[in-house]
C-alpha cells in the first residue's frame, strides 16, 4: 500500500507540471458561455479567458494569428448582449482583463475603449467594434 501512494505521489508531480489548460482546447464558445450568460460570474468568466489564452500559448498562436483571435473574442464578447446588468459587469471585467493582460499598444487601448462603453451600460452594434489587428505575420 505504501509504494501505491508513493508511486501515485510521483505520477501526480510529474503531472503537476503540465497545465490543464494547455491540454485541453478552449474556445471562444466556452469563453462566451463563462462569459455572457444567466449563470456567469465574475471569478468563471476570468479563469475561462486565462484558459483561452493559456490554450492559444500552447498552441503556438503568435503574433497577427494571436491578435486576429483577440479581436475575435473581444468583438464577439462586445456584441453579445448582456441579460443583466451584474452580467454586463462579468463582461465589462472581462473585457478590461483583456486589454491590460494579453493585448498592447492600439489594439489594448481599443478593448479598454470597448470595455468602459460596456460597463457604462452602452449597447453594442453587430459590426460595430473595430479592434485593430497588426500586418505581421503568426
């Protein structure tokens, strides 16, 4: 019995090393879901988002690739309507998270635009967000 948890001891640290997110794809769906709807929270919709971004990180999404999928999600996050105004919040947050932690320059300064319209409560038009993506290549 000893050995078991010994050995189990080992196979868990091994693995403790390999983030779960990185594994598992996640997308911009799932970040919606966490996101924008009845059941969102502020603390779910944050760690969905770090998982999508840990994902793309994983995955080797760099550079134009990178900021195309974060126009992406900021403009479908954007353009979702929020049921509630705790929910609108959730996304506003969320969309702040964004533009300080995994965006920069123009691109950042556009999301944190979008995200005080959204927390003071602005509704959003389909194609109306415009998130500026670089010319350089993944």
């Amino acid at each position: 019995m000893r050995r078991s948890l010994i050995a189990a001891a080992f196979v868990l640290a091994g693995m403790a090393g390999v983030p779960a997110q990185a594994q598992t794809p996640v997308t911009q769906q799932q970040v919606l879901a966490a996101c924008t709807t009845t059941s969102a929270t502020n603390s779910g919709c944050q760690a969905v988002i770090a998982s999508y971004f840990a994902y793309l990180q994983a995955a080797g999404i760099t550079g134009g690739a990178l900021e195309q999928a974060i126009a992406d999600l900021v403009v479908a996050l954007a353009e979702t309507p929020a049921p509630t105004v705790e929910i609108q919040a959730v996304v506003a947050a969320g969309l702040q998270t964004i533009g300080t932690t995994y965006a920069s320059g123009e691109q950042a300064a556009a999301i944190l635009q979008v995200a005080a319209a959204v927390a003071a409560g602005e509704t959003i038009p389909p194609d109306s967000v415009v998130i500026p993506v670089s010319s350089s290549p993944a």
